[in-house]
C-alpha cells in the first residue's frame, strides 16, 4: 500500500481516538486507555513517518523547510501528550490539554497532507510510494515495542542529517 495511504489512516484514526476521549466525562477512567492508545498509535506513527518519509524526502531534496516544520510539530504534537499523560495521572484538567493536542494535530494533518505530500508526490515514482508504504509498517511494528527512552533517541536521531543516521542508529545501545 503506498505511503500517503497509509499515513492518512493513521491520522484518521488518532484523531477518532482524540474525539472519543473528549467526549468523555471528567471522571471518566476510561480515558487513561485512550490516552495510552493515542500514545500507542501516534510515537510509532511518528517515528516510522521520520525515518521512512521525511528522511526520504530529505534525501532527495535540497530543500527541506516543510520537512523540518514536520518534524518541529511532531516534538510538539509529543511534548503536549506528555503533559497529557502527567496531568491525567494527577487528575490536573486534562480535558484542555487533550483539545490542544487534538488542534496540534489537526493543523499538522492538515498541513502535512497538503503541502508535504504534495511536494513528495513530485520526488516519488508509484513504485517508490509502494515501497516506502512496506518499510513504514514494517518499521512502526519495531517501534511499538520500544520504550519512551529508545524513542526519544530515534526522534533526535531522524533529525540528523540523513548521510549520520544510520551511523547514530548503529551505536546506539539505548534502549527502553
């Protein structure tokens, strides 16, 4: 399945997930499930979307502006779901912080799905979409399993320059 598919689904299906823990009572205790799953699907949709897409498109062009404003609202998109994360645990108002998390991640669909793939769909041949559709799967499965410090790593890593990232990768022994 091609790459823009792919993407599109999962933003879709994050968001579905945001809507149904805003429409949650305050006191509702299902929401720690849904905040886990919005974090189950967004780091490793992030992180496969990084290596695979953006490192792709970084790859071949020489400007990358739309691609590094990507990556700034996925730390950002992640920075809010950790205070999420800390103001649920606390019982703190949470509802606020998941609408902004939500807004985050409208604007940054929005813009990703216009403007960055737009620009990709000028870079790619269909067959390169196919292929890096598999490698983005397969690589989101490797992700799911790895901790919040192994996924940090990778997000910092993805931002380096793509000739350095495999090298960085290579040594990296951290781990969850």
């Amino acid at each position: 399945m091609e790459i823009y598919t792919l993407l599109k689904d999962d933003h879709v299906k994050v968001l579905g997930i945001l809507d149904e823990l805003l429409s949650l009572d305050d006191n509702d205790s299902y929401r720690d499930v849904l905040i886990d799953q919005v974090r189950d699907e967004l780091i490793p949709h992030a992180r496969a979307e990084e290596a695979v897409f953006y490192n792709s498109m970084r790859a071949v062009s020489s400007d990358n502006s739309e691609v590094m404003h990507g990556y700034k609202e996925h730390i950002e998109a992640e920075s809010v779901l950790r205070l999420l994360q800390v103001k649920d645990a606390t019982n703190m108002d949470w509802k606020e912080t998941a609408t902004k998390l939500k807004e985050s991640l409208e604007h940054h669909i929005e813009e990703e799905e216009s403007k960055i793939f737009a620009e990709a769909k000028t870079m790619f041949s269909d067959e390169e979409v196919e292929m890096m559709g598999k490698a983005f799967l397969k690589l989101k499965e490797e992700v799911k399993g790895q901790g919040m410090l192994k996924n940090s790593f990778d997000l910092v890593a993805n931002l380096m320059p793509p000739r350095f990232i495999n090298q960085l990768k290579g040594i990296s022994s951290v781990d969850r």
